[in-house]
C-alpha cells in the first residue's frame, strides 16, 4: 500500500504565531506516527517561518517511522543540516529564496550536473534522496541520469483541474509514473493531494511509494480531529 508522510509544516506555523510551544511540534509528531501516519514530512525553509532547524534535530530524537526532510539544496546550511540528522530520505526541491511554497519541478536536463553532484553527497551519507519534478517524461529521463532514488511528482496540476476533468487531469501522470518504472525510479508524489482526489490518484498510478501530504490534512483535522483525519488518509490508499 502506498505510505502516508504527514507534513507537519502547518503546525509549526501555528506554533510561531504566537511564541512558546503551543502546540508541541514533536509531540504532534508522535502522535501523527501513533495515530497510523507512515512517515513524517518537514520542509526547513532559510527564514525558519515554520520549521526550525532545531526542530528538525529534535524530530530525529522521537521518529520511529519515516523521516522525510524537504528543501532546497542550494542552501548549504540545508545540506549540513540533512548530513548531521541523516534522515531516511531526504527530497530537493527547487524553491526560490522567500518563496511561499513549492511551485514547480526540477529542470533535470539543466541542472543535470548540480543534481548529480548533491545526489551523491547524500547517497554516500546512506540517505535516499527524492527530486521534486513535475510530470513531463523528459524531465523523468533526466531525473533518471542524476543518480537519485526516487522522483516525486509535483501534483497541484492534478489537484486544479481533478474536479473538471479528473481522466484528463491523471493523464501526464500516469504517463510519466510510466516512465519512472521503466527506468527503475521509485514514485513518490505531493502537493495539494486531498480527501476528494486522493483515492483516485493512487488507484490510476499502482507503482506509488508515498505520498506527503501536509497543508489539506491539518485543514481537515480542524474539522475531523487529528487521528480521524489521518485513517480517513489512509483509507484513500487502501486500493493496492
């Protein structure tokens, strides 16, 4: 079945907002692993405005699952941060400095060199690494020649055009989570993955690993309750 990373950005945010600790960003944590979530997701981000680099040390402390660090590769306070926590797998993206969040893939055919250079750092530290890409099947080829272990597929295409024409929406992905297996790239995939379009998702792309998902499953935990919202997650996975 495919796994469920909850990101816990979102609770960070809530938490700067007002100082202190309230809520508890690692208890939160237990709890997501404890109420059946697969994984954990953070995305460190230079200004910190959600999570901190400390948190990210203390996160290590008490993950039993997965742990899964986001973020851009350019930054060398990152890199130093992913090679001191060693993390199981760690995901580049290609945010631009200040941006407020992830809108775009790799171009892995420009950035072939720089991509393969990073990948192997942290390949020789003994973490998984994951690209961000968008679903173009050329941008898997190029992918596929970095050296990384894994792409994730930036689905907010999928998610703005699921509710007009959900086949059409599917349609890039299916052909580029294709292309992945044919190249021997494991699949992740994220980016505005909800409780409507979800299900659908998973059961056209068999080959999915994982999926983080983070900004709609806290939204809908306001409504749900935390541990409610995420088996109703899972349950949307439950098709393999």
């Amino acid at each position: 079945m495919t796994k469920l990373s909850v990101n816990i950005n979102k609770i960070a945010t809530l938490r700067n907002s007002r100082g202190g600790n309230n809520p508890d960003l690692v208890k939160m944590a237990i709890d997501a692993q404890r109420f059946g979530a697969d994984g954990i997701t953070v995305h460190p981000r230079p200004d910190e405005r959600h999570i901190r680099y400390q948190d990210v040390r203390d996160l290590k402390q008490v993950i039993t699952t997965e742990f899964n660090i986001e973020g851009n590769c350019s930054e060398q306070k990152f890199i130093d941060l992913v090679l001191e926590v060693k993390p199981d797998q760690v995901t580049l993206v290609p945010d631009a400095l200040g941006q407020l969040t992830s809108d775009h893939g790799w171009n892995t055919i420009e950035h072939k060199d720089y991509l393969a250079n990073i990948i192997k750092i942290f390949k020789e530290a003994g973490i998984r690494v994951s690209i961000f890409v968008d679903p173009d099947e050329e941008m898997v080829d190029g992918a596929a020649a970095t050296g990384t272990d894994r792409i994730e597929l930036y689905t907010e295409s999928y998610a703005s055009h699921y509710h007009q024409n959900k086949q059409q929406a599917i349609a890039p992905f299916i052909k580029a989570a294709q292309k992945a297996k044919e190249l021997g790239l494991g699949l992740n995939a994220g980016h505005d993955l909800d409780l409507q379009n979800l299900q659908f998702f998973s059961q056209q792309i068999p080959s999915l690993a994982e999926v983080s998902i983070g900004h709609a499953l806290i939204s809908d935990a306001l409504y749900l309750g935390f541990e409610n919202t995420i088996q109703l997650y899972k349950r949307q996975l439950e098709n393999q």
